[in-house]
C-alpha cells in the first residue's frame, strides 16, 4: 500500500495535535536544551507550535520547521504570520532535505520517524545537514508500551488493529525501542537514549487529557480500520466506549513512556 500519514491532518485533529503539544512540550525543550544563537532544524514540524517555542531558546539563531503536509505547513505559517522572527517553515520531505550539508548546529524530530516509510535514510539526512560535532534529538512512539489499570480489552485489541494498520501505511508504531540502533546505523555518535514517562493515576491534572488523546488517535481512523478489514465500525465505537468509562473512575491509571535519544554528528 502507498505511504500515507495514519492520523491525516483534518481540523479535529489538528486540534489532537496542538493539546498533546501542551501536555508534552515542556519537557521535551529542556530535552533539547537549545542554546542561543544555534540554527536549529525540525523534521516534521506540523502546527509548528514546538518549533515556535524551541525558536525563542535558540534567539537570536534561527529556526526551520520542514513539513510535508499542505494543511500542516498553512497551521504553522500562521504562526509565524504573527510575528516569530528567525523561524521559518518550508515544505519537504524528510527523506530528501532541500539544505546543503553541515547547515545546522542542531536537528530534532518528535513523532515523524513513525510515519516514514525509510527511517534509516530520514535519519542519514538529518546527520548529512548537521555540521560536524552537530546535536540529533528525537522522540518517538513504542505504542506497545500503552497499558491501563484496570485493563480495557476492547480498546487495547482496537489499539493492535490500530498498529497495524500504521505498518500497512509503511509506518512503525514499534520504532521507539529501536533508536539507538537505528541512529548508530546512521553514523551518529555518543548515541544516549532515555525515556519520557506519561503515567498519570485519576484525579490527576494530565490524566483525563492524555487519556482522551487516545481515543481522539483512534476513533477517526474507524473508517480506515473498516476499509482494510482489520476492525469493525462496532470494535472501533466499543474500544472507544470502554475508554470513556476509564476516563471516569476514580481508581484508573494509564502508563505509557517515549523514547528518547541523542547524538553527534
Ligand atoms: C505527529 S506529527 C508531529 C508534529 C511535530 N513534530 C510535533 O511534535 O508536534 C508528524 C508530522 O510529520 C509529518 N510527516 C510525516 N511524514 C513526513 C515526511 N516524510 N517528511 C516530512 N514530514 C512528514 C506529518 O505531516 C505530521 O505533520
């Protein structure tokens, strides 16, 4: 099947994207630690709402936010329409940068190289437009690594089916744990990987967001389930179901970590 991005970029969820950005951009700055003055380098950049942020540490360097999506790059342009100087957005693709090597001082990514259908050259593009002694950072998805107490069955049978409809589209919903490997392959140095925790106990500030952010992940991609025989209408709406009810007891927790890893060119 022909590469295509699982989530889509329609305005609901552009709106899931913009509220996981407030949950998890935060720490994933002081992941980056930018220092002033850097030419910093996003690779799918999306709304660009962290690549405005990241723009502000790096002052008075500069900042590109690559995308490839149309509607995506219009979100984040509008962004930079209200006034960001130094942060600029071109479309691209992650597997061919349009920049001359050794342009940046430091390139990131977060949850891109899941949809790329060839990481390992993403990844060899990302070390050719760094300059020497440049910094990699990503973040990205172990999707297994999902889990809920009390279980919820329906929904964690619809989140398979969900994956593997990611890896029919030439994405890999497993690429997180892989990392290390995957950058090592690509030439980098001083690979260090790490985890981000997202465990969250009801009653806490993050726990009905982040939860919600699951089922806005999978309820409208029912139809794409649907189309490819991996999940009824009726699966998807009960998974969905059953997460609702989580959202409301009092005793829940979900658990969940990204990957995380750093480099040198
Ligand atoms: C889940 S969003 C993450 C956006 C942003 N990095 C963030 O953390 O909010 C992934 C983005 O990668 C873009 N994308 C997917 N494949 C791409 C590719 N081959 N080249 C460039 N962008 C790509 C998608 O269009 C989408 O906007």
């Amino acid at each position: 099947m022909a590469h295509a991005y699982i989530h889509g970029t329609a305005a609901p969820e552009q709106e899931r994207l913009a509220r996981l950005n407030e949950l998890t951009n935060a720490p994933f700055l002081e992941f980056l630690a930018c220092r002033a003055g850097e030419r910093v380098l996003e690779v799918g950049s999306g709304l660009g709402i962290l690549a405005a942020q990241a723009a502000a540490r790096a002052a008075p360097g500069m900042l590109v936010g690559l995308e490839r999506a149309r509607e995506q790059l219009a979100a984040a342009r509008r962004l930079v329409a209200s006034g960001r100087p130094r942060l600029y957005f071109c479309g691209g693709d992650a597997r061919a940068l349009p920049f001359a090597g050794g342009t940046f001082d430091l390139v990131y990514a977060r949850y891109l190289l899941e949809h790329v259908a060839d990481p390992a050259g993403a990844l060899r593009e990302m070390r050719r437009v760094l300059r020497a002694g440049g910094r990699l950072c990503v973040q990205e998805n172990d999707n297994f690594a999902l889990k809920f107490d009390p279980p919820c069955p329906r929904f964690a049978r619809v989140w398979r089916r969900f994956c593997a409809l990611q890896r029919r589209l030439g994405g890999d919903p497993a690429i997180g744990k892989k990392l290390f490997r995957l950058l090592r392959a690509a030439g980098f140095t001083r690979v260090a990987v790490s985890l981000q925790p997202e465990t969250y106990a009801a009653g806490s500030a993050a726990f009905v967001p982040w939860v919600a952010n699951f089922i806005a992940l999978v309820r409208p991609v029912g139809g794409a389930l649907a189309a490819a025989g991996l999940a009824t209408a009726e699966e998807v709406e009960a998974g969905c179901r059953e997460l609702e009810r989580f959202l409301a007891r009092p005793d829940a927790t979900v658990i969940f970590y990204w990957n995380r890893a750093c480099a040198q060119n």
